[in-house]
C-alpha cells in the first residue's frame, strides 16, 4: 500500500497542552499505585470498571469512535441496546486492564502468575519451536494482553515484544520497567527488523500486536468485511525466516483470573509472489484476530479506529465516506 495515494483524515497537530496532560497522568498513576499497595486485589476489578465508565463518560472523542465502530461490525445484527452495551464494557474491561498493568503487575509474583492465567495451547508453541527458527507471537489489544508476555516467561520463553514508545518519556520510564520486571524484553518499533530477526534466529517469541490502523507501509486485508490498513511486519518476518506464526489472545474470565489461548501455528508459503504472499499471509492473520474478537467482543478496545485509512477514491473528488470520528470529509491525500 501507498499511504501518500490512500483515503485518510488529516489529523490535528499535537496541542500546546500535551506535556500538562502526560505530567497528570503521571501523577495520576502514581497516586492509584499508592492506593493500590493497600488496597486488596478483589477491589481492582472495581476500580477499574470505574476508571473505564469514567472515560466512557468524560472522553466523547472515543465513546463516539467505540459505537462507530461497533455500529460497523454489528450493526446488521445488533440493536442500538447492544451496541451501547458492548460500547461501555469494552471501556469497562480496559480500564481493568490498566488497573492490572500499573497496579497489579509491578508487585506480581511468578507463582502468582501461573496460579492466575491458565494457558491453553502450549503444545502450540512447541510445536513450532520444534522448528527452530522461532516464535511470531500475534495478539490485539484483547482482554489483558500484558498479561500473556509473564505467563510465557514463566513457561520458560523469552519474550521479546515489538511496542510503540509512548510520546511521554517518563510514562515510557514506567511501563518499561514494568515489562522488563515480569520477563518481557521490550524492542521499540523502530529498531524491530534488525533485533525482532536477532530474536527469532535465536528460536525466541516475537510479540506483535496487529490489530490497529497503520499509516505507512501497510495493506489493506479485510476486517469485519471492511478493508483495514493493516502491517506486514509479521508476514514479512515469517516468509523471510520460516518462523511460525502462533495467534495468543489473553481471555479475562468472570472470578478475575484469565486464559491464555494459542491457535494452531499458521506456517507460511512462498509462491514466489512475494507481494501476494505478504497480503494473503497478512489477512489471514487478521481473520484469526476477528474471529477471536467475536467470540467476546466486550473484551476488544473498540475505541481505536481500526477503519482510519481507507483504500484511494477517484482522484479529485472527495470520498463518500466520513471518519468515525466526525472530523468532517476524508479526502484522497495525493489530491492536495
């Protein structure tokens, strides 16, 4: 894909008040890390249900992206009950899982671990190891993903994750270390193709989340039947090194615990179409993702636009399509 010939919303520049907002949310996580030492951990659900209904209620921004959203993938299926419905407990399980992350996971023990996630599939990741040119672990912001990178190294993995630095580099500070501390080794996005194969031909699990909008250097694949810009990291690593790719979705159940699932590895083939072989590979990844999603969709982040960029109109007129996030009309950008 072409990003400069694709359909996408120009974005606003980043506000003056950028740096007041990360300091806040800093100072935020902090304080509920203060909390959280004395508080015990049956109330961290509630805790971040509340965090999560009060996003839900204070960020429009996103409550309108998330039944936009929802509204695409159910809407020939669902009422508007519903979809409220899923809408908020989407927003409802990420605020636990961020309560998880900050306030559980920096004081989380390896027992403690094993005791809470139960993995499912195992055989799965042998048998790919088996292969000895590692792992391509593929996931999606579902259910508590942060959880799956402790539970592999207590399985005996070396987990190495390709992540986005976040823009505040004291949050970065925090969530590092965070990771690092339950056993993940964490690559910037940045330096992935050069350590993300390092990793691989040391037979270890590289983590890719491949369920978010990508801007430059993707392919569209279907998603929920709507063209999804979507990476070929992933695809490009597994055909360039024989690695198979072994979907892992971390399932929250109802008692708080969770279940770490892994598919069946999907190996890839070279036809010899090496731009085919990327997008055939790339959706089928992606199919595996939306089928996890609908077997729970509650536990999915539908307030990411996964349906941004979208694939070029006729040049010179506008598309007939709006974001969902009622930003007004997408236009094609090679028209500007």
């Amino acid at each position: 894909m072409n990003s400069q010939s694709a359909v996408e919303v120009t974005e606003p520049k980043r506000r003056w008040t950028k740096p007041v907002e990360w300091w806040a949310t800093r100072q935020l996580i902090t304080i509920l890390n203060l909390v959280g030492r004395c508080t015990p951990r049956a109330a961290l659900p509630g805790m971040g249900r509340a965090l999560g209904m009060a996003a839900f209620h204070g960020m429009r921004r996103y409550r309108t992206v998330a039944r936009a959203n929802l509204q695409r993938a159910y809407g020939h299926q669902w009422g508007e009950d519903e979809i409220e419905r899923v809408a908020r407990e989407s927003f409802r399980h990420l605020g636990i899982t961020l309560i998880e992350f900050f306030l559980r996971e920096p004081r989380i023990t390896g027992e403690e671990v094993e005791r809470e996630v139960r993995f499912e599939g195992q055989a799965h990741y042998e048998e790919a190891f088996a292969r000895g040119k590692g792992v391509i672990l593929i996931s999606a912001h579902y259910g508590n993903w942060e959880m799956m990178g402790p539970r592999l190294h207590r399985a005996g993995y070396r987990v190495n994750a390709v992540s986005r630095t976040a823009d505040d580099p004291g949050l970065e500070r925090m969530i590092e270390s965070i990771r690092q501390r339950c056993g993940l080794h964490q690559i910037p996005r940045r330096q992935a193709a050069r350590l993300g194969l390092a990793a691989l031909r040391r037979n270890e699990i590289l983590a890719i989340l491949l369920d978010q909008n990508t801007a430059e250097g993707g392919v569209f694949v279907p998603f929920y039947g709507y063209p999804a810009s979507t990476a070929t990291g992933p695809a490009v690593f597994a055909l360039k090194t024989g690695a198979a790719v072994v979907p892992t979705f971390c399932l929250r159940e109802p008692d708080g615990s969770h279940v770490m699932k892994a598919w069946p590895p999907i190996y890839p083939t070279s036809t010899g179409d090496r731009t085919e072989d990327v997008r055939r590979l790339t959706a089928e990844i992606t199919q595996v993702i939306e089928l996890q999603i609908r077997e729970r969709p509650e536990l999915w982040c539908w307030l990411h636009n996964r349906w941004k960029l979208q694939p070029p109109v006729e040049c010179g007129t506008q598309a007939s399509q709006r974001d969902f996030r009622e930003k007004g009309p997408i236009t094609c950008r090679s028209c500007d």
